[in-house]
C-alpha cells in the first residue's frame, strides 16, 4: 500500500505573508511565496560541505528519535523502499502522545493497522505494550523487526480490507491517514468487517484523518516546498512534494523522489498517491453500521511540516 505522508504535509514553505502564492488550480490555496528548490545534486554538495553527510547527525530528518520512543535509525543495508519510507513519513510525532495515551486506558495488546518500519509501533512497545504490526510490505516490517528486537513485538504482513487474525485486540490504531489509502468506501467496508471481530469487548478503533490539504503546483525547477533529504551509504535520498490536486474521490499527492550516486549519477521518479476524501462523520455512521458505537473525536494539532488531523474513536 502506498504511504502518504505520510503524505500530509503541510505546504508551507519559506513564507512571505504579504504576498500570497496563488495555486495553478481554481479552488485550491497555495501556501505562499517559497525558496527555489535545491537539486539532490546540490543537496549533496551541501552535506558534503558542512561534513554532515557521513555523520547522518544533520540534514537527516527521518532518523529523528520521537518523543518518548526509539530513534529509528536508518542502516546502509536497509532496502530502499525503507529509506523513502523513513525519510518521508518517520519524523511525524504529533499523534504518539495520543496513542499512548489510549494504550495506557485500554487493557489487552494493541494492533497497529499501517505499521510501515514501526513509528508508533516501536513507541508503544518501548512504553511497555504489547504491539502487533500490521502492513502490506515485509520489507518494512523486516525493519520494524531489526528494530524492535527485545520489545514486545510481533509482526504480520496483511492487507487493512482483509485480514484474519484469530485473536482480539484492547486497541486497534489507524495512525497517519491510513484508511484514507482503502480505495473509499468498498475499501473501508472491507476494514470494518475484519477489525471488529478483533476487538476484544469494550475495545476501541482509533483512526486518524486529516483535516484539510492545501492545494498547490510546482513547476520543474522553480519554487515549492523544500524537500526532505539524507544521506545513506555515500547515496542521497531526496524527496520533495510538488503538488496536492483535487480529483473525484478525494486528492492526488505528488513527489518527486531524487538519489544521487557516489559518482554524481542523478535518478529522478515521480510518485503519486491517492488519498481518499473521507470525514469524521462518514466514518462515525460507517462505524455504527458495523455494530461499533462512537464515543469521541480528538484534535492532533498541525506542526510546522504536518496538516492537523482528528482521530475518530469507536468502542465494540
């Protein structure tokens, strides 16, 4: 299943609040007037130059240790899907408090639906729960697994639409607007049928949503938001957003990811994700359909890099 931010960051960039930016798309808000954006090439030379590059201690955002948690540290012999994974999505811990919190109320292991290398599964553990790591992708849970080795830790590859686990869990967690990656409603009906036979009685679903994207478009070469950048076994990994677009069903989230080799060789992708418009309240009455009763909504307030987020809580 594709990340997204995981995606959701915000597009601010190097602001001027006077002048307003305008986005290329009618209805959509850009953030403002921002910083040319530098190449991965160029982020290369200013690693190098700062001697920060072979240390990892500066310009690497991704290995960051959370508040609370385990630094997830980024190893030269991690598969790439890993390095984007960390250096886009590791770094957000707005929500741990939350989960925490949730976990320390709620007897009973907790399910961790989207795990990816561990971010809130490893913070958990590390705060003394019993985690389950639910994700698509064996690579990062291979990760999670190197990660997580003396925790309380297990992991299973499997799909958020259908899973079958034969145990119940006190808390099942839906962190970083994982459910708005199901494919809409038809995906969603597939998650609520498998996660409510895996709460124990009295448990709890507790899903994450954003709260709004600001739209925006970048042209090649010009200003937009600054990238994310580290660097990994003599590689530069540079990851940058360059537009949030409104389609049908939701919004289309675009990056362009850039490495650099040790002899200077540029790769260039473009990866795009789909996030699916989805509110509180749709999955309040989605949750009800599936025998689940409400009992409450929190803020996750936004960062500087982050959109604000409202997790949806549902009891069995």
């Amino acid at each position: 299943m594709p990340r997204a931010g995981r995606f959701a960051r915000r597009a601010i960039w190097q602001r001027d609040d006077s002048r307003a930016g305008r986005s290329s798309e009618a209805g959509c808000r850009a953030a403002g007037k921002c910083e040319r954006m530098p190449s991965a090439r160029q982020a290369r030379k200013q690693l190098d130059d700062s001697g920060a590059a072979r240390s990892g201690e500066a310009g690497c955002r991704a290995g960051r240790k959370p508040e609370g948690g385990r630094a997830e540290a980024i190893s030269v012999s991690d598969p790439v899907e890993v390095i984007w994974h960390d250096l886009e999505c590791g770094r957000y811990t707005a929500d741990l408090p939350l989960w925490r919190r949730l976990a320390e109320r709620l007897p009973g292991p907790v399910i961790d639906v989207g795990a990816g290398t561990g971010r809130t599964t490893l913070d958990l553990a590390a705060a003394g729960h019993e985690v389950l790591a639910l994700d698509l992708c064996d690579a990062l849970l291979e990760a999670l697994r190197d990660r997580g080795e003396g925790l309380a830790v297990r992991t299973i590859v499997g799909d958020a639409r259908a899973f079958g686990l034969g145990e119940q869990f006190g808390l099942c967690i839906v962190p970083m607007q994982t459910i708005q990656l199901l494919g809409g409603a038809e995906g969603r009906a597939g998650f609520w049928r498998c996660a409510v036979p895996h709460l124990a009685p009295g448990g709890v679903v507790a899903i994450a949503i954003a709260d709004s994207l600001e739209c925006f478009e970048t042209v090649e070469g010009g200003p937009g938001p600054l990238p994310d950048v580290i660097e990994v076994d003599n590689v530069v990994y540079s990851s940058r957003p360059t537009g949030v677009r409104v389609d049908a069903t939701g919004f289309e989230l675009e990056r362009r990811r850039e490495l650099v080799t040790p002899d200077g060789r540029l790769e260039a992708t473009r990866n795009l994700i789909h996030l699916d418009a989805v509110t509180a309240d749709t999955l309040e009455d989605e949750g009800r359909e599936a025998g689940l009763r409400p009992i409450g909504r929190i803020a996750i307030e936004a960062t500087d890099d982050y959109v604000g987020a409202t997790a949806v809580m549902l009891r069995a």
